[in-house]
C-alpha cells in the first residue's frame, strides 16, 4: 500500500496487460498485484512504459518526445500532475521495483530477477537526467 490511499492500483499498469481490438485499449487485465494507493503511483508506472522512459533506445525515441508522450498519458489520465512530480514518482516506482525484484530473487532462488532490478537502477539514470533536464534552471548531472 502506498499513501495516500485514492483508488485501487493496478501495480502493473502497462502496455502488456492491456487488452486490444483494432489497435484500441478495451481493458485490463491482470490484477494479482493490485492494492490500495494513490493515482500518481499507479500512473507513474504507466508512464514508464508507455512515454517509454526505459534505457532500452531501440524504441526509436528521442528525449523530447519521451516527454511530450509523458504529458499526453498524464493529460488523457486527467490529473493535473506536473512533469517534475510525474517523474519524481516514476523514480520512487523504480527503486521500489529494483528493491522487490532483489527480494525476489533471493526468495524464489531465481537470480534472473536481480537482472530485472539492474534494468530498473539503470532507468532510474535516464528518468533523473530526463527530470534535471526538464526541469527550468536544474544543475546537469
């Protein structure tokens, strides 16, 4: 559970636990990792994975439109969330998956989920230097 508890979060929020028809979002699935939370949480992971804001470049984008598909999913989601705060919490989205992954992966002996928190630290990277450089007057990293 995460503070201020708004909604139900999905916690999983992403591109892959939609379902379409004809290239359109008609639902959700997946929900075994739902729990009470606040909107900016769970918005913020799907930010992550649909502006993307991942190290991962063979997506083709380029900084500025990572963040100009980040104001569209926060405008189409109807908050008036700002950038910085966005990004702020897709970081704190970040370390958290990162902390769990590690955790998980020393439960369920599967060492292949410490990679998927290396994944999440290295994003943390881009998301912070996005941020700085979105962000009026910001000292470069």
């Amino acid at each position: 559970m995460r503070e201020p508890l708004e909604v139900l979060c999905h916690n999983d929020f992403a591109p892959y636990n939609l379902v379409y028809r004809d290239g359109l979002a008609l639902g959700v699935i997946d929900f075994d990792f739902a729990s009470p939370g606040s909107r900016l949480w769970d918005l913020a992971y799907l930010v992550y994975r649909l502006a993307p804001l991942t190290t991962d470049r063979a997506d083709g984008f380029r900084d500025d439109e990572r963040l100009a598909r980040l104001d569209r999913v926060v405008a189409a989601y109807g908050g008036s969330y700002a950038r910085e705060d966005v990004l702020a919490m897709v970081v704190a989205r970040l370390e958290h998956l990162a902390e769990f992954s590690d955790e998980k992966a020393v439960e369920l002996a599967n060492p292949d989920l410490h990679g998927h928190a290396e994944l999440y630290r290295a994003d943390i990277g881009l998301v912070e230097a996005l941020r700085d450089a979105a962000t009026p007057g910001a000292s470069p990293r």
